[in-house]
C-alpha cells in the first residue's frame, strides 16, 4: 500500500486491543498516531502519542483535538473505534449500562467526527473517517440489544456523514469485525454469554479473527486504495452474518432459568 508519510491519524480506543493493532500498522506505514483513550496503553508504542481522553464527553474530545492541533497541527485519518460492553436483557439491564455503551460506540464517534471534520475541510485535502461497527449491526444478539443498537447507528452515521463530506473529499466508510479475539469477547467468554464453540460453529471458515485480519480492512479504508469507496461498510467475519447464531445461553432468554445482567 502506499505510504501514509505526513498523515496524521487519530484512533480511538488506541490503547489496546484492535485499536492497539490499528495504531501499530498506520505508524508502520509512515502516519503520525494520536490514540485517545480512557485506559493507559498496555504497551507504549513508539511513534503513536496517548492521550486520556473519554470520547462520550463532549469537553474530553474537544481538549483532545486542541492538543493534537498544538503538536500537529493537523488531522487527516479518524478511526473510531472506542467501545465497551454491558451484557443484559431489556427490562434487566440497567438504562445506565444502555446508555453508556451507545455514548462511547456512537456518540463517540459523532463528537470526534465533529471535531475532525471542520479541520479536514480547513486542510482543503480531504480526509478518511473509518468507524469500527460489528456484525452486530446486522444480526440480532441476545442480551447484547444495547451493543447491537449502538454499531446499527454507526452504519447510520456513516452513509449520512458520507453524503455531507463527499464534495469536501472527506471519505466516510466502517468495517464491521466479526468475533474477533480481543477484550470484549475474552469478557463475554468469562462470563458465559458467548462461547467460542458455538461462535466458531456458526462461522464458515470455522475460526475467529485475528486482530490483524480488521486492522488490514481499516488500513484499506484509511488510504488511497479506496479512494472512491463511500459511505460503505466492510464485513469482515468468515461468512458468519450469512448464518448467524441458532442458540444461545439460557440466561440470555426471557424465559431462561438463570437470566441476569451484568
């Protein structure tokens, strides 16, 4: 791919995880990263700059593109990919936990979009914004309504974003991870609601992702290979959405014989 020399890219959630992976392959491919997260990095990156900031809150964002304006004066890739997940039934889970998980997914990306844009537009030479979005935008998960709720609104937010950015040359896209092994499903196979056996059943190529296998779709989104592509979304998941999942745990039904939040 052609290099990213001179760019300068802002990931969110950067500091572990795939947006650990996406900060790793822009740095590699000559961009500056600025990775904006709540949590301290696992692993200090060299070329990537951290910066605590939570992206549900309108004045963390806000302080955080200062910042990057002041050390760079620029930005010309966004990748929002800050999440969390909150496991419950509606009419269990608690509306905090709700609203929590659609302030970091989509809210998230709408304030720091809000940020990105004007800048890009002022630069006068376009930008890409790549959202992380899921399968779970597509298909149904029980006890996950919040989660599925949030990426649907992403894709949302990305086709309109597209059609206000396109004549400024801003590319608007997402990809949308199947399981893939990070934080989130390590979570989820801790506390019961997914099990890689029936995840792995489901999906045709019989596996689940590896963190580089999404890096490699954003990094396409990002760059000038995909420079006529906007408003899409890419599915990366081993052919799973085609069939989806057929059963899931009993605490995860209405009717199960041990349903819970957590």
């Amino acid at each position: 791919m052609a290099s990213l020399s001179g760019k300068v890219a802002v990931v969110t959630g950067g500091a572990r995880g795939i947006g650990d992976g996406i900060g790793m392959r822009l740095v590699a491919d000559g961009a500056r990263v600025f990775a904006l997260d709540k949590a301290a990095p696992e692993q200090w990156r060299e070329g990537v700059t951290y910066l605590e900031t939570d992206v549900a809150s309108e004045e963390s964002v806000a302080t955080a593109f200062r910042a990057i304006d002041a050390q760079a004066g620029r930005v010309d890739i966004l990748v929002n990919n800050a999440g969390i997940q909150r496991v419950g039934l509606v009419g269990q889970i608690s509306f905090a936990d709700f609203t929590n998980v659609v302030a970091t997914h989509l809210n998230g990306f709408f304030l720091c979009a809000s940020e990105a844009v004007p800048r890009m537009v002022k630069q006068g030479g376009g930008g890409a914004i790549v959202s992380i979005a899921s399968t779970a935008a597509f298909v149904g998960l029980p006890g996950r309504g919040a989660y599925c709720a949030a990426k649907a609104g992403i894709l949302g937010l990305t086709r309109a974003l597209a059609l206000e950015v396109a004549t400024a040359g801003i590319r608007v896209n997402a990809v949308a991870p199947g399981f893939t092994r990070t934080r989130l499903i390590e979570q989820g196979l801790a506390d019961g609601s997914l099990r890689e056996d029936w995840m792995v059943a489901r999906v045709p190529m019989k596996r689940l992702a590896e963190v580089d296998e999404i890096v490699n779709a954003v990094r396409f989104l990002a760059g000038d290979e995909s420079s006529y592509m906007s408003g899409q979304s890419i599915v990366v998941d081993g052919g799973w959405i085609v069939q989806g999942i057929p059963e899931a745990p009993d605490w995860l039904r209405v009717n199960g014989s041990s349903a819970g939040a957590s």
